[in-house]
C-alpha cells in the first residue's frame, strides 16, 4: 500500500489523483494523497496540497505534477536540525518551500553564530534570490487531462417554474357514469362515484421532487354544493403523502348509501397546504368537485286493500280502495298516473 505522505487543504474545480497501481480518483476536500500520485488539474481546477511535514503544494489550472521524492521525500520529513554535511536534506526541503511559494529565507534555519571560527566552509554554500517568478513544477510523464462528460437534457424537461406546483383534480373509475379508465382529468373536472363508494381525487406534482411531499386537504360543501356534510359523504382535513420520486397520489373520500331517492349530489375538495423538506411547493388553490351519484331509484307498487291478489273489493256501490306505494323514499314529490 502506497505511503500517506498529505492531505487536500483546499481545492476549487476538478482535480484527480491517479495511484500507483493506476486507480484514479477525483480529489476533494480532505481526501489524503500518497507517494507517487499522478496529481492533475483539469479545466480551471486548483488544489493546494499540505505535506505531512507542514509543508504546502499549491497547483493551478491545467497542470500535473507526480507526488515523487523530487517534490516530497517521506525519509527527509523529520523534525529537527539536519547532521552536519547533510546538505541534501535541506536542499529538499529549501524546494519545497520555493515550490509552495514561501520564503525560504524565513521558513529555514538560522546559520550558526558565534566567535572564533576562522576557517571556511566545507562547502561553498549558495544564494537563494526571490524573483517573485511563478512556475508550474512538472515531473513524471505527460498525460492528457480528463475529458468532462456533457449532458444534454431535453427541452421539454427544463424547468420553466423553479418550484413545483401542486394542485387537486377529480376522477371517474371505469364503470361510473361519465367515467373513464380512472386517469386524471383538467384541474376543473368533477370526480365522482355511486354513492356508497369512494369519490377518487389525483393530488398532482408539476414536477417529481427528491423528497416526500405533505398536503393537506379540505373536504367541505361550498354555497353551490348539494351534499351534506357528515350525512352524505365524511367531511374533515386529511393528509396525502406523495413520496419522492413521484409526481402523484390519491385521496378517497367516502359517501354515504342513504337508500333515498334524491338527485345527484355534490360536494368541494381544495388543498390548503403543501410542504417538502426538499423546498418551496406552489399551491393551485382551485378546488375540485367531487359528485355522488344517487342509485335508489324507486319501484312503485299498486295492491288492493281487501285482498292480497293485488285487486280491491267492495260493495256495489262503494269505491274499490287500492294502495300505491315507492319501495324507497324520495326527496321529491312523485306523480303517479294509473
């Protein structure tokens, strides 16, 4: 396993390292680098690199630069004042410092001071000059940058509204006079169901959002509503989940089968509110309406009242009584002609 010699301390774009063993991986923010990375920058891309000696590496656009001895030497980094004659230790670390744009005048040691010594160096010593020149250190061997991926997203699928928008429509279950195959109609449409059954409403997303959408909903009867509250269907608040990733569900609000003839009924649904951790949900405040579709239609029966063979008997003279009769009640009068 390659030897940890640093750390990422900041980097700002696309930045990647590639191993020894040739495994690439893109840098971030604290990821650690080992002896002899491929580091390379690709587009505007920067990265400042802090060696385990407290030393720093700082690249800019477009470059690369490999993580050898050359720029980082693992048996160098020690604590401490180099033995003497040992000149290729501070010289390693003198480059270091020019590398990471210090003053190497300030970050190395002071010389040795003191009376007596006469003699000259063993060495014949060097001058380094801070020309304020900024270099792009290269080592190791020529790569060409990563190539980054273009995605290209449809025109109907960019967002013309940044919030999604939530709104409430009703719908007719096969079978159901007016009905369809159950899908959602116009944001105006009437839902609606036998009475005794179900009146279905789609809660719909403009837009699928990363996280679990709440609505709530108010059922109630409007002034140009027909039904009753509590009697013909259950009027209260309730709460629809539509969970991430989708753009839709729905709410069933229960009728009553009451057994009396009577027209069709109607009643209102709207959405109060709507809340996502993932961000700000608009509300369509329409309501939609929701209709019970009445099916006591009444049998009328007519029977004598003197007899169970449905004829009436009298005496001569004296009207034959007969009973006409509605197996079911109705909210309206009935006209009977016999």
């Amino acid at each position: 396993m390659a030897q940890q010699i640093g750390m990422v301390k900041n980097i700002t774009g696309t930045v990647s390292a590639t191993g020894a063993d040739g495994t690439q991986r893109i840098l971030f923010e604290g990821d650690v680098v080992a002896a002899d990375d491929v580091i390379s920058s690709n587009g505007d891309g920067r990265v400042e690199i802090s060696f385990s000696d407290g030393t720093t590496l700082e690249m800019g656009p477009n470059a690369l630069i490999v993580l050898d001895k050359s720029i980082f030497d693992p048996a160098t980094a020690v604590t401490g004042t180099p033995a003497a004659g040992n000149t290729d230790a501070t010289v390693a670390a003198l480059q270091r410092a020019i590398l990471a744009g210090q003053d190497p005048t300030q970050v190395a040691e002071a010389p040795a001071t003191g009376p007596g010594a006469e003699s000259e160096s063993l060495d014949p010593g060097f001058t380094v000059r801070m020309t304020n020149q900024k270099v792009t250190p290269i080592s190791g061997f020529d790569t060409s940058g990563v190539t980054p991926d273009t995605f290209l997203l449809p025109q109907d699928e960019l967002l013309q509204n940044p919030f999604p928008l939530v709104s409430i429509t009703g719908s007719s279950p096969p079978g159901t006079p007016g009905g369809g195959g159950g899908g959602s109609t116009s944001a105006l449409s009437t839902g609606s169901a036998i009475e005794g059954n179900p009146v279905i409403f789609d809660i719909n997303l403009s837009t699928i959002s990363a996280g679990d959408t709440t609505v709530t909903v108010n059922v109630f009867s409007s002034p140009g509503d027909t039904a009753t509250p509590g009697v013909d269907y259950t009027s209260q608040l309730y709460t629809v989940i539509i969970p991430a990733g989708q753009s839709s569900a729905q709410l069933g609000v229960d009728t009553v089968a009451d057994g009396i003839h009577e027209p069709n009924e109607t009643f209102s649904a709207q959405i109060l509110t709507a809340t996502n951790s993932a961000g700000t949900i608009n509300i369509n405040s329409t309501p939609a309406t929701g209709t019970i579709i009445d099916n006591d239609t009444p049998t009328v029966t007519v029977t004598g009242t003197n007899t169970g063979l449905g004829g009436g008997t009298a005496t001569e003279g004296s009207p034959v009584t007969f009973a006409v009769s509605l197996d079911k009640p109705s909210t309206a009068d009935t006209v009977i002609t016999v």
